[in-house]
C-alpha cells in the first residue's frame, strides 16, 4: 500500500529470505500484497529487501545471467534489511543509528 500510495510498483520475483545456518533459507518472504499463509516464529531471523520501481513490475534479465532491469527501463531502487523476531516485537538489526548514518554522510562528503 505504501508503494502503491507512491506510484510505485514491487517487483515480485525476488524475495526476502530466512537467515540461518544457510544464509539464504527458508521463509521466502513475499513483499508484494499476497494472501498466502505464514508465520514469524522467536528467534527468527530474515531479510526484507524489496525492489521498488517507479514504472511497471515486469523485469527482464540481460544475458550475462545476473543483471536485472526493468522491462520498461523505469528507475528502481532496491534496500534490504535483516529483522530477528523477539518475545516483543521484530528487531532491526542494519538499522544505522543517527548519529553513525550522518558521519557517514559526511565521509561521503569528504
């Protein structure tokens, strides 16, 4: 919804995943609007990393077999967080504190 309120879409073939003694384990998770069922268990640790597109959702990849681009050639942008599941909530565990994202803003800069 907060893409769609923007005018943006999600692509949907890439996922989030479940992080674990394999780094990139089960769950899938979704990050486009899907009734599929599912559950968060403690102690559970995964990614979010959506690809947000300022045209249509559709991708092509290139040759090369990794590069993705958009099928319209629209501008994406793409972030990923990791999240562990606590007793009282979800913790982010990449947040970057104030203090330490504005010192790297001015490194940057620099």
């Amino acid at each position: 919804s907060i893409a769609d309120a923007a005018g943006m879409s999600v692509v949907q073939e890439f996922v989030g995943h479940g992080i674990g003694k394999v780094f990139h384990a089960a769950p899938a998770v979704l990050h486009h609007r899907n009734w599929r069922p599912g559950s968060m268990a403690v102690g559970q640790t995964f990614t979010i990393e959506p690809i947000l597109t300022l045209g249509g959702r559709k991708v092509c990849t290139w040759p090369d077999g990794w590069t993705v681009v958009t099928a319209d050639g629209s501008l994406t942008a793409q972030f990923e967080h990791t999240l562990l599941v606590t007793a009282d909530g979800v913790e982010v565990l990449t947040r970057v504190a104030a203090s330490q994202a504005a010192q790297q803003q001015q490194v940057a800069r620099d």
